[in-house]
C-alpha cells in the first residue's frame, strides 16, 4: 500500500475535491521496514494512520483519510470509483472479487496487484465488468496453476531471509514492492483516462524463473460462470471518492508488501 498510495497520491488522488482512503488493520513492524515507505519513527502505528499522516506531509494539498480496520470485515461498506486490492492475500482477493461479482453493475471496478514467487514477477488485473474475465478468471482453480503459468516449474517459491528484516518473512525485495506499485499506478492511469487496453498486466524481475506473459485482456473462464453474469440485486453504494484529473478518492489496504487501493468518483 504504502509506496502504491504516495504513488497515486503524487499522481493526484486526493485532489480536486477527491479523497484517498487507505485501509489497513496492521501495525508498522520492523520486519516491515526493509519494504516499506515508513521508516522507524512510525513502528507500531497503524500502517494506514502512518501512510496517510506521511503522505500529508509531503503533499499537504491532498485529502488523505485512514480506516485501521480490516478491509474483509468491512466489504459491505466499499464504494467508490475505483477498489484497488493489493493486499496480496489471495483469499482476500477472492472474498473481494465475489463480493464485486455479486453487486454489479452497482459496484466500482476492481483492480488487483499482487507479487508472484519471492518477488520474482509482478501481476495487476484490472476488474471492471462481464466483458472481461475477473480475479477468479486468471485462477479458476484455488489449488492449481493460473491459466497463464508465471512460474517456470522449477522455480519454487519458498520463503527466503531477508537481513534487511530481522525476522525472516520477508520473502521479496523491495523492488519487487515498487514494480507491483508501478503497474498498479499504470494501470490506474489508463482506467482514468480511458484507455485501458490490456486490463492483465505482468512484469517479470526474474526470468531465470519466471515465463514472460504478453499483457492482455481476459476472457472470461469458462469454469467460473459466476462471472458472465449480472447480479444488480444490490443497490447499496458506497461513498463517492476522487482521483486524478477529476476527483477521486482511493481505499488501501496494506499488508507487508502490498495494498489494496480504491479510486471512486
Ligand atoms: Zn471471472
């Protein structure tokens, strides 16, 4: 979350009357430090509180807000133009896909960034209708491979010791922390300004162990039907948020690595 959210902040969410709200439960750890954007004067503070008092530091212009709460526990009360989840916990992101599946068309598209195998590749997927193949498009199967295998078979993706973190569940460099916020920022952008193209998105760091995927588009998976279908049962919305040329307002969740964003207008 931390780099992501200065990212779009620095990009202009939170201005022209739009807000960025960054959600997250966690407490700053100094296992966090060799990744994230806080430094030690902000250990044991809420990440989200930290985040949001640091970004108006920098950036005083801006509408930051902060929710400490755990974004699963508050999946009803999401709204706005844009949900960025880049929490990286694939059960998260599948509660939260579900959630949007169940509430469209009355539900923000949805953008995940996640990191695969130690760092070694960085994905973004972009969630913004029937048209195009959602979270559980690029995974049908909880236990089995993507449809587009990142990892070379060999690759493993055991958690390795990272000094820089004292307590070893660091599994990633913090580059691989900045390029999954880079593509999250691209693809912010290019929803922003309409022209979003290829809505999956890969950047590989290591291809000694990784396969390079050319971005795309998803088709919807035949095995997750849920997906084709429109659900508009639920009207219940969610609160108005800004971003870039116009208002926008951007919900992050942050866990370790990652966030998880939302831009609405
Ligand atoms: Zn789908």
């Amino acid at each position: 979350m931390d780099f992501s959210a200065y990212n779009l902040a620095q990009s202009g969410a939170g201005s022209l009357g739009g807000c960025l709200t960054l959600i997250d439960s966690d407490r700053l750890s100094p296992a966090n430090l060799g990744r994230h954007i806080l430094g030690i004067s902000f250990l044991g503070r809420n990440k989200a509180d930290g985040c949001a008092e640091y970004i108006r530091g920098q950036l005083p212009h801006l509408a930051i807000e902060s929710r400490p709460l755990d974004a699963t526990a508050i999946l009803a009360s999401l709204s706005g133009d844009l949900i960025i989840d880049a929490t990286g916990e694939e059960p998260f992101s599948i509660a939260l896909n579900h959630h949007a599946l169940s509430r469209r068309p009355n539900f923000p598209p949805v953008l995940h960034a996640w990191i695969v195998g130690n760092g070694g590749v960085t994905q973004a997927l972009l969630c913004d209708g029937p048209e195009h193949g959602c979270f559980k498009c690029q995974k049908p199967k909880l236990a089995s491979e993507p449809r587009y295998r990142v990892l070379r078979p060999d690759s493993g993706n055991e958690l390795q010791r990272n000094p820089a973190c004292g307590d070893g569940l660091s599994p990633f460099p913090v580059s691989a922390s900045m390029s999954a916020a880079a593509l999250a920022l691209d693809l912010v952008l290019a929803w922003n300004s309409g022209d979003l193209r290829h809505r999956y998105r890969t950047r590989v760091l290591d291809p000694d162990r990784s396969f390079q995927i050319k971005d795309m588009n998803l088709t919807p998976a035949p095995e997750y039907p849920a997906c084709r279908t429109r659900n508009p049962r639920d009207q219940q919305i969610v609160e108005v948020i800004a971003l870039i040329p116009d208002p926008e307002r951007i919900h992050t969740r942050d866990r370790v690595y990652s966030f998880a964003i939302r831009v609405c207008v």
